[in-house]
C-alpha cells in the first residue's frame, strides 16, 4: 500500500492515516507525532488542521 504523501492535511477528529509527525496549521504551531489510526486532537483547545510533515 503506498504511504501518505507528505503534506496531506487532515482535521481534529478524523482518524490518523499514515503514523509520522504531524504539524498544526496554526498560530503558534506544534508537532505531534502521532499513530495510523489515533484520532487528531484539538491544539490550544480548538480544533486545527494538521499537515504530514514526517514519515514515522
């Protein structure tokens, strides 16, 4: 199966599809690294859109 390509964005809630480091669109900004399968959290207590920017 092929990976994520880097810079795929997904939102809070959805369901993680490729494990990596995740960062958040937003300001300031953040990195998680994160699971296929968990589930995206909120950032600062709101909901962002994080973006691919490592393979696990």
């Amino acid at each position: 199966m092929a990976k994520t390509p880097i810079g795929t964005t997904c939102s809070t809630g959805q369901k993680c599809p490729e494990s990596g480091v995740w960062k958040a669109l937003s300001a300031p900004s953040t990195t998680i690294p994160l699971s296929e399968g968990e589930t995206f959290p909120p950032y600062n207590s709101k909901a962002v859109t994080w973006q691919l920017i490592s393979y696990a």
